[in-house]
C-alpha cells in the first residue's frame, strides 16, 4: 500500500505494566500486586491514534527475531496499520517496563536495541515519501533523522521524488536529553528539526531538559525562532499551540484516569488528524487532540482507550 494519510517512524513495544502501590523514589520501593502484558512503542500508538480516528496509516519500525517480535507482529497485524514497512533483523525488539500506581501515573523504562539500529534505506523513503505527512519520535537513532532532514529540506536522497517534494514531517521531542543520548535525535539533530519540522509536538519534562524552561515558555520561544506549528503539552495543565496567529492555550479535560501510558501519543494523533489532514483552527485542534488524549486515559494500556472518529466527536458534544 502506498499514498498512506500518515505514517510514523520509531518504535512498536511490547509494555509490561506492573501495578504498584506507588512510584518509588530514589532508593525506594513500591509492591506490584499485578502485571500486565500490553502493547506501545510511540510510533505505533500514533499511528494506531490515527487509524482509530478513521486515517489511512501506515509504521515503519525494525523489530527483532525473539518472542517479543512475534507477539508485537502478531498485534500490528491484527490493527488497523499497513505493516509493508516492518523489518525483523537480528537484535532485541523493543520492550518497556511500566510502573504505574492506583490514579494512572506511571514511570517508563525502555530497553532493546531493534529500532536503535534502524536504518532507512531506498524503499522506505519512497514509501514516506508517498504519505500526506511523516511523523518521527525522537526515540527514532539520529540516522534516520538524517535521512529524513534531508528529504525535508528537498535534497532528494536515494527513493525520494525527482523534485525535491516530500510531505510535511511532525517532529515529537520525547524525552529529555539524557534519554535520548545514545538512542535518538542528537542535541543538534533537534536544533535542526525545530527549523525543518511542520509541527513541533514538545512535553513539559523535554522542555525543561532541552530549553531550560516550561513547556508554554518553549512554545514561545520556538515561535520567535520562526516554527511553523509548535504542541507543548503539559498534562493535567493543558497544552499552548502555535501557528501563524500566535500562541493559544488549550485546556485538559478532566477524566477518572485509569493509566496515563499513551496520553501524549493520542494527543499527537488528534493534532495531526485535526490540524494536520484536517482544516481545524488551533483552537479546535487542540481540543480534538486534548479530548483524545483524555479517552486514552479511562482505559489501561498505551492505546487502551483510543476513541474512534464517532466517540471523540461524542466526548466532545457534552463538554
């Protein structure tokens, strides 16, 4: 399948989730009285997000050849997502512990190194090249973000389009730099995307360690850089978008969270399916992208409560 509405590069992650009585401390403890075999990887729930929502999508990833791949292949072959771009090559598939206490806050440790090693070669960057819009986490290993720099700024490496044309790229600054470093986009490597990306999607806690600085005052100030569209978002507090207009402030909905796992990921998806492949302004986007964000949330598991195109526009009717 090619033409795809949107596709996304990273990650898709088996989530083993135990359910603590709370988030340790440094030196503490905490007792799992349960444990949950899910299914994540950021790449994957956006792109899952988007489908939910009634978009063609499609994810490009490397999974290993162990028996998390197979449980992960099994899952994206059952979804809603064209897989003609998954790998298996040899490596550990990506795989995440999850701790999360009773109100849904949770703590992510990932491990693997299947999508560490992925590489983008002729095939995949006419297959992107083919999408309406490209999406890449920064969990993504900087040589894909190279390649995909390139296509962005029309340098036409091997598999892109003779004119220089490739779709708009949403860049998600995932995590703070400490841990990034040695798996993702490099310090620089984000510098560069904060000019190149057609939206910029930021989190509070990448904010803080990237600019030194919240999340709105981030959107700020990547606007006066000249962004084209910046998402920061900040849980509980709402998320500021940018665009042409200046910024906005978009509040949270407020729901009886049963896991936070996948919140920011619904969030990117609602935002490219409304502002994106949609005609929304800002303010209607962000709040397509808050509602799917907080439907995530009543249900457990990274994608556990994805609402459809029908019960996003419901959750919205009564708010």
């Amino acid at each position: 399948m090619t033409g795809l509405d949107i596709v996304a590069v990273g990650a898709a992650a088996l989530d083993r989730q135990y359910l603590v009585s709370n988030l340790p401390e440094p030196d503490g403890g905490a007792y799992a009285d349960g444990v949950e075999d899910t299914f994540g990887g950021v790449a994957a729930n956006v792109a899952t997000g988007c489908a939910r929502l009634g978009r063609d999508a499609g994810i490009l990833t490397r999974l290993g050849r162990d028996d998390v791949a197979d449980r992960v292949l099994a899952d994206l072959d059952d979804g809603p997502l064209d897989t003609a771009r998954v790998r298996r090559k040899p490596g550990t598939s990506t795989h995440c512990i999850v701790l999360r206490d009773g109100d849904g806050k949770r703590s992510i440790v990932t491990a693997g190194d299947s999508v560490k090693r992925l590489r983008l070669d002729e095939d995949d960057v006419s297959y992107l090249a083919a999408a309406d819009v490209v999406f890449v986490t920064a969990y993504a290993p900087d040589p894909v973000h190279r390649t995909l720099l390139s296509c962005a700024r029309g340098e036409r490496p091997a598999g892109a389009p003779a004119d220089g044309s490739f779709p708009p790229v949403v860049f998600d600054l995932s995590g703070p730099p400490a841990e990034l470093d040695g798996r993702g986009a490099r310090p620089g490597t984000v510098d560069d995307w904060l000019d190149a990306a057609a939206l910029v999607v930021v989190g509070d806690v990448a904010a803080a360690g990237h600019f030194g600085c919240t999340g709105r005052d981030a959107a700020a100030l990547l606007a006066e850089r000249g962004a084209d569209r910046v998402a920061s978002t900040a849980g509980d507090d709402g998320a500021t978008l940018v665009d042409g207009d200046g910024l906005v402030d978009v509040p949270a909905f407020d729901v009886d969270a049963v896991d936070e796992t996948g919140a920011g990921d619904a969030y990117a998806a609602g935002l490219i399916h409304a502002w994106l492949l949609g005609d929304r302004t800002a303010t209607e986007a962000g709040r397509v992208a808050a509602a799917a964000a907080a439907c995530n949330c009543t249900e457990a598991g990274a994608r556990g409560g994805q609402p459809t195109a029908d019960e996003l526009e419901s959750f919205l009717a009564v708010r």
